[in-house]
C-alpha cells in the first residue's frame, strides 16, 4: 500500500518536472511527457484508492490520510478532463505541483485504519464526497487560471512583456477556460451539497444542523452563485472574475482545512489523524 | 578545378542610390545569364537581384576572370563606370561562397533579419538560371543544400518568430488579448500607411466587421470600400464604441479623439467584453488613462516601437544558433565538393569493383572443390584483369583535361551511377 502511493508521488513529481521543463524551455515534448506522467500517475492512484476501497470494504475517506489522497485524485482527474478539453498546456505548471505537494502532504500523515464506521457504509455519502471534491477541484483550477489571468493581464498593462507573456495564452482562452471551471465546479458543488442533505436526513433525521462546515460550505456556494449571477447578467469577466476565484478558494481552503482544525463539528470525524 | 564563386554588394556595403542603379528586373536577369554563359570563364551562373542585393553566384575555372567579365558586364549593361562600384564589391570563393549564399538564403544577411520574402527570391533566381540553363552540377547542388538548409534554420531557431513591424507588432498583441479574431468588429479612426496595414493583417487573420471613421466623409467611405467595411461619421464615434473591439487610430488630430471618460460609460454595456486600442498617431490619439480602466488595453506607437526593439533582439540572438547551422552545412557541402575530385572517385570505383569480384570468387570457388590452389590464383588475376580492363576507358576519361567542358558532371554521374557516396 505504501508502496503503491510512493510509486504515485513519484509520477506526480516527474510530471511536475516535465512542465516546469515546459514552462522555461518551450518545448512541446515536455509538456506532453508531463501530462502522460500525469495519466499514469493518476492511473495508479485510481488502482490504489479501488484497491483501498475493496480491502476495507467501504470509501476510503476514513482519516486525514485518505481524505487528502481523494483531494489529489480528483485534482488531478479534473485536470486531465479541462486540459483534453481546452488545450491550455500551460495551466499543468500549477496542476502538476499541486497535486504532489498534496499528495505528499498526504503521504506524512499516518494511514492506520479507523475503527470501522457504519455510517460510512452509503451511496449517498459516496455521492456527496466525490461530487462535492470534483467541485472543489474545478475551483482550485480556476483559482489557478485566475492567477495566470493576472500575470497575462499585468503583462499587457503594464506593457512589460517579460517572461510570462510569450508563455501564457491570451486572456480570452484563460477567461473561458476559468469560466468553464467555476461552472462545473458549481454544478458539482450543489449536487454534492444535495447529496449531502440527504444523507444527512437518513442519517441524522435532519437536512442541516448547523455544523460549522455545513455553514462555512454554504458561504462558499453562496460566493460562486454570486460571481456567476454577475457574469450572466452584468458580464464580469476578465480581472474581477479571476480575483474572485483566487478568494472563493481561499474560502475553500478555510473550510477544508481551517474549519477542520479549529472549530468543531461531525466532519471532523473523517479527517482525524 | 572548378570552384564556386560569389560576387556582389548589398546593403552593408553599398547605399540604396548604387543598388538602384545595378538591380536587375527579371528580363534583363536573363540578359545577364545569356552573357555569362557565353563567357569562357563562367562555367555555371545565377543572378540573385533583390532591393536589398546583387550578387552573382558563378562556378568558375578561373576566379579573376569570371569577375572582369561580370564587372565589365554590370558597367556595360548599367552605364556606369567601374569604379563608381567596384568599391562596393565583395567577392568569396569555396567555403566562404558556400556560407555567403546558406547565410543569405537563412536570411541571416538580411537588413532585418529572419525576413521571409528572401528564400522565395533565391528560388526564383534559381528558376531562371535552370530555365537559361546556367546551372548545372555544382549550383544545382549547392541551391539545394541552400533551400534545405534555410529550411532549417527558420524552423529549429526562433528566427522567423515575433512581430518585427509596428502594425504587425499590434496585432500579435491583440492575439494575446482576443485569441482569435474571428468575429472581432475593427474600427479604423483617420487613415495612414501603418494603421491601414494593421486593418489588412487583421482582415487576414479573419477578422469581422471593419468600420471606418473620417473626418472628411468621403475620403472614409473610399477607404471603406477598400476593406469591404463601412464608413461612419466622425460624431458616432462614441456610440459605436459600444460594438466595436478593436479601435486603430491614426489622425491628425491635436487632442484626444477618444477619451478616458467616453470609454468609462460604454463598458458596462459592453458586458466588459475587452477592448483593444492601437494608436499609432502623434500626437496621440488615445487618452492614455484609458488603459487603466477595466478590460481596456491601449497601445500607443512608443510601446508598439518598444515591443518591436525587444523582438529584433530576441531575433539577433536566435541568429546565432541559425549561424551554427550554417557551419555545419558548409562543412558537409565541402565534404561532397572534395568527393568530386578525380582520383578519390577513381580509387572507391575501383575499390567497388575489387569488393564485388572478390565476394563473387569465393561463393563460386565454395562450389568448386576440385580445383587447386594455382586455379585459384588463375581466377584471382584472370578478374583482376578483367576489372582493369573495364575501368580503363572510364578513368582515361575522368583523367583527361579539356576533353569536355565540365568534369564535375561526369564525376557526378559516376559517383551516382555506382552509388559511391553511401
């Protein structure tokens, strides 16, 4: 099992690797070797979160652990979907790192197996967790688009056309492709949420109680309803939509991580250590 | 023995008003061939005229003659005293021929270098000297060596890369900004050789409605039709800004045609769509407080000068490497003009042959077992001779001097009917 995620962060690594390469060489076959890295890493990973699944008997999102190892699976499957569909090369030096610093993140934490919890046992559940990570994957992207919005806009701006400029691809691509992301981010999120519901009532009897993650994800959906209300109605596109990715994932790193930690509530179950 | 020439001037070493004067048009290029053909101390010529050069391209027995004959033709043909050019003239001979035409054909020579339109130049002076036919063995060869490797160099170096001109400048930045230009509405403000340029790279890259505004109605309605666009009137500026993406201007104006507070109004209702100004008057145009509105870019003719200073040195130092290439051709092209001298091709024939006959022997011999080691003998000398014999007139041929006109030609022919060089 070790073994198999050792193997993963390895692929993980060569691919971030290759895109850097990418990045200062322009050389095409760098960014393709990334991105194949990229799929057999993801390949095994997938081997390794079936076989988890099997071996134990129900999803594997039992400890902190396994929580983040789906967090690095479902980064990286969302990626290699938007880069087949929109040929944005470049986003894979953003991707590609951050699925390995989870995934080694994930690696430091101890995979001892929880005592086994029924309520772990559903469809529901499955449903809700996978849907709600896709989503938040597709918001790390766009957070990451957002970013490389910003170097590509100030370039031009400023007219100081440095390093980044000849690199990144026009504000047009990176607007549509960031736009694309929050969409399916936000369809994936409210599924997931709804998942979540009901579960929540076959389980506890109640849609929602209150459970500062409960809230703090309801925050984050309320965000990106917002951000895309004004893109149909007013067209925010461009600078302001990019900044506001950047936030909504900050938020979502909060509620992924901060609310964990600092405050209290029944996720927190599933990400002890 | 024959060697290649090449004798000319271009930009470096003559001004624009010589040039001028000893440019040739297509017509007279052949004129010239004809003459040098009839030259006894020209074997093969090409004539290479572009406004930047002249250079004739020669493969001579004897270099100061070939070179009379051409500066006594170019003063001729050109009413022009000698030494009104001769100044001006450079000559290189073997290698450094050979290098001179790889380096001009990669457009390394060029006044602005990694300029396309050359290497097409160069494939038309070749079709009229092989039309005249004035090239023969070694500027054939030589031609081909040089297409393939101004082939190389423009696609292994960035040579070719980045905008090099102020219009074009423009519109590779609004590529950034747009992607693609499909559907984009352009709006042209004023006239001018450089914005109209932008106007018709744009419409190359398939770009959308062109709208033309001018002071004077008329004169934008006739430039109008040149774009197959539409001419508005100066006052509805404004409102079409609302629909339009890309605005060109280029006027006289002393003031600001369009200003930072017209746009501020416009771009809500423009859904924020980007806007993307060019302005390539002085003095400018464009309120500059422009650009640091949302989704507006603004380009004035400095930045533009800018981005066009910073490519040509991105160019210059992909030059280098294209350079690096150039060597390496050159070393290999010396490597097949040597393999044309006579004795080397004499001995590998022969070399063949004695290969063949000796492989042959000895299947034959495995079959005969009865005969004795004298018959061997016999066979060994009875091929020898035979081989010798064959070879004889073939090498009294290559050997001989003045027999025919181009040795080259026959040395090639061997080499390749033998298949010598592989």
């Amino acid at each position: 099992m070790e073994i198999f995620i050792f193997i993963v962060i390895i692929f993980y690594l060569l691919s971030t690797i290759g895109y850097f390469a990418y990045l200062f060489l322009q050389k095409d076959v760098f960014q393709q070797t990334g991105f194949y890295l990229l799929v057999a890493g993801f390949c095994c990973h997938t081997a390794a979160i079936g076989f988890r699944f099997i071996q134990s008997g129900h999803f594997p999102v039992n400890n902190l652990h396994e929580v983040l190892s789906i967090v690095g699976w479902t980064i990286a499957g969302v990626f290699l979907v938007f880069q087949y569909r929109f040929q944005l090369k470049v986003l894979g030096v953003y991707a590609a790192p951050l699925v390995s610093i989870v995934m080694v993140i994930a690696a430091k934490f101890p995979n001892a197996p929880h005592q086994m919890n029924n309520i772990l046992n559903n469809l529901w559940l499955v449903v809700h967790v996978v849907a709600v990570f896709i989503g938040e994957a597709s918001f790390a992207l766009a957070c990451g688009v957002g970013l490389l919005y910003l170097l590509q806009e100030h370039a031009i701006k400023s007219k100081k056309h440095g390093f980044f400029f000849r690199r990144l691809p026009s504000l047009e691509l990176l607007d549509t492709t960031g736009y694309a992301c929050i969409l399916t981010g936000f369809a994936m999120l409210t599924f997931g949420l709804i998942a979540g519901f009901v579960y929540a009532k076959a389980v506890w009897g109640r849609f929602w109680s209150w459970d500062p993650k409960e809230i703090w994800s309801g925050i984050t959906w309320l965000l990106y309803a917002a951000l895309l209300h004004q893109r149909l109605t007013v067209g925010w596109r461009g600078r302001r939509a990019a900044i506001m990715a950047i936030i909504g994932f900050a938020i979502i790193l909060f509620t992924f991580l901060g609310v964990n930690f600092l405050l209290q509530g029944h996720h927190g179950e599933f990400t002890k250590l | 023995m024959l060697d290649i020439v090449l004798m000319g001037l271009n930009h470096k070493t003559a001004p624009v008003t010589l040039r001028e004067c000893l440019a040739f048009s297509e017509d007279e290029t052949s004129v010239a061939l004809k003459v040098f053909q009839e030259s006894p101390a020209i074997t093969e010529a090409m004539l290479i005229s572009t406004c930047n050069r002249v250079e004739v391209l020669m493969a001579t027995r004897d270099t100061s003659n070939a070179a009379d004959t051409v500066k006594v033709f170019f003063s001729e043909f050109k009413n022009l005293p000698v030494s009104e050019f001769e100044k001006s003239l450079y000559i290189h001979e073997g290698d450094n021929a050979v290098r001179h035409v790889f380096r001009v054909a990669s457009s390394l020579d060029s006044m602005v270098v990694g300029e396309p339109q050359i290497l097409g130049q160069i494939k038309t002076a070749y079709q009229i000297a092989i039309s005249k036919k004035t090239s023969g063995v070694l500027l054939n060869k030589l031609l081909h060596r040089t297409f393939f490797v101004a082939k190389r160099v423009r696609s292994e170096t960035g040579i070719g890369d980045h905008a090099v001109s102020i219009s074009y400048a423009a519109v590779e930045l609004g590529r950034k900004i747009f992607g693609t230009f499909e559907g984009k509405k352009v709006l042209l403000i004023g006239a001018g050789e450089m914005a109209e340029l932008a106007v018709e790279h744009l419409i190359r890259n398939r770009a959308g409605d062109i709208l033309v505004a001018n002071r004077t109605f008329k004169n934008g309605v006739a430039l109008a039709r040149r774009f197959k666009g539409q001419a508005i009137r100066f006052e509805e500026i404004t409102g079409f800004l609302e629909h339009v993406d890309i605005i060109i201007s280029s006027t006289g104006s002393p003031d600001y045609v369009v200003t930072r507070d017209q746009v501020k109004g416009i771009i809500r209702r423009r859904r924020n769509r980007p806007l993307f100004f060019i302005d390539i008057a002085v003095p400018r145009d464009i309120d500059p407080g422009i650009n640091r509105l949302t989704n507006s870019y603004v380009y004035d003719i400095d930045d533009l000068k800018g981005i066009v200073d910073e490519n040509m040195e991105d160019r210059n130092r992909e030059a280098i490497k294209g350079e690096r290439i150039v060597d390496e051709a050159v070393i290999s092209f010396r490597h097949w003009f040597e393999s044309l001298d006579v004795i080397p091709t004499i001995v590998e024939l022969r070399n063949k042959m004695e290969d063949i006959a000796k492989g042959e022997i000895k299947k034959t011999l495995q079959t005969l077992k009865h005969l004795s080691n004298d018959d061997h003998e016999a066979i060994g000398r009875m091929t020898n001779a035979m081989i010798k014999k064959i070879l004889h007139d073939p090498t009294l041929l290559l050997k001989s001097n003045g027999h025919h006109q181009n040795k080259s030609v026959y040395l090639d022919a061997t080499r390749k009917l033998f298949k010598l060089d592989e």
